[in-house]
C-alpha cells in the first residue's frame, strides 16, 4: 500500500505495534504495568494543565493518585469557551500524547529523544505543579529512569522501551475514553458531566465527540508511522535524463 507521496506501509513496524498493543491488552492487569497508567493519567492532567494556560489561566496543583485517578486545580478566566477547552484537555491531552508518541518513535525514529522530552516534562510538572508528595515522588522518580534509559540503554533497547511506551499510551487513551465516558455511572462524575452542566448539552454527546476525536487522531497518526518514507536520493529516470541531453 502506497500514499501519494511514495511511502509504503511498513509491515515490521505494523507486527511490532500489534505485538506491543497485544502485550499491553493481555497483560493489562499486571502490577507491573501500575506506573505506565499512572504515567498516562498524568497525561491526561497535563493536558488540562496546557489547556488552562493556553486560555490565559493557572495553574495551582496537579494531584496523581494511586488508583489511578487525578486531578488538576486551576484557574479559569471567564467564559464559556475556556472553561470547554479546559474541560476537554484531559481526554483530547491524552489521545494528543499517544499519537505524538506513535509518531516519534515509529515515524521519525527519535530514539532518545523521545525519552529525554518525557524526562524534562516530568521534571518540570513534579517540580513546578507537584500537588503532594506522591505526586512528585512519581514525577521525579519516573524522570530520572527514563533519563537514565536515555543515556545508557543500548540503541535496541532504547527502541523497544520507545515503542511500549507509545503503543501502550494509545491504547490506555482508548481504555480511558471507554471506561469514563461510556459507562454511565463513571460518565455523571466525569469531564463530561461538567461540561453538561455548563452548556446544557448531554454528557453523551460530549462522549461521543471527544471518542470520534481521538480514535481518529490515533488513527491518523498509527497510518503515518506505519508507514515508511522513501530512503536515499530519487535518480531521473533514463528518458528524463535523455530529454535534458
């Protein structure tokens, strides 16, 4: 399958993201995957957090729980606009960071790159909005094991951490959206709740709208990273160089 600018799909990268989407899904429950979810709630905060500045508000307190829940205290200027952006942060923050992820390691092939920005960002967040002790606890101590990934994994490794990271985001993004927004008990204490009170339009409809939203900007990107650019230098064809003689 090629796209219109030449590139082709990548069938080792689409086993590789099949592979780690199945590890991820299979092994969902294991203990040791409690620090990735965590890590992709703090996802979801930050994407609150971003969205809060980006309207012109601040942010007081991000706080990360161990059951996997969070929340992010800010203040909002007035409006019915920014309070939406806000509210919708979260799910759209995380969705953003699964495919970011997606791309950079599969796509653009970063590498340690990758590692070192989640390095900085966790830094920054624990440090600067760090509500309790757990929560920069986990910020900081994530930090500086994906720093020191960075810097002494080999080249594969780096890789594969790389590629687990990204497909395990995206796929806890489309948990997340399923488990808050389509069961309905969750669904009145959530996002979408909120922004139902605020604008009279039905928590399900803001269901709907944020998982059209990032299933296809998910999906978007997955089809990008999938699929290879062409490498090296495009020669003219014989008759084109015969034209030019």
């Amino acid at each position: 399958m090629r796209t219109a600018s030449g590139a082709q799909l990548d069938f080792s990268r689409l086993a590789l993201l099949v592979l780690m989407l199945g590890v991820g899904w299979y092994f969902w429950d294991s203990p040791v995957f409690w620090p990735l979810k965590v890590l992709v709630v703090m996802m979801h905060e930050s994407g609150h957090a971003i969205a809060t500045l980006l309207v012109g508000g601040s942010v007081d307190k991000i706080h990360l729980a161990a059951n996997e829940s969070g929340s992010c205290l800010s203040r909002l200027p007035p409006g019915v606009l920014a309070k939406v952006a806000v509210y919708s942060g979260g799910y759209l923050g995380s969705a953003v960071a699964g495919a970011g992820l997606l791309l950079a390691t599969f796509r653009f092939r970063l590498r340690r790159w990758v590692l070192g920005a989640a390095c900085v960002w966790l830094a920054v967040m624990g440090l600067v909005y760090g509500g309790d002790l757990f929560t920069k606890a986990f910020c900081l101590g994530t930090a500086v094991v994906l720093g020191l990934c960075a810097k002494y994994l080999p080249d594969g490794a780096v890789d594969v951490v790389n590629l687990f990271i990204a497909a395990f985001t995206a796929l806890y993004a489309v948990v997340d959206l399923k488990d808050d927004l389509w069961n309905a008990a969750v669904r009145s204490r959530s996002d979408a709740a909120l922004l139902a009170d605020l604008t009279w339009v039905p928590a399900i409809v803001w269901a709907v709208l944020w998982t059209l939203l990032a299933v296809g900007l998910l999906g978007v990107a997955a089809y990008w990273s999938l699929h290879a650019k062409p490498r090296g230098l495009q020669m003219p064809s014989v008759s084109t160089r015969a034209r030019r003689v």
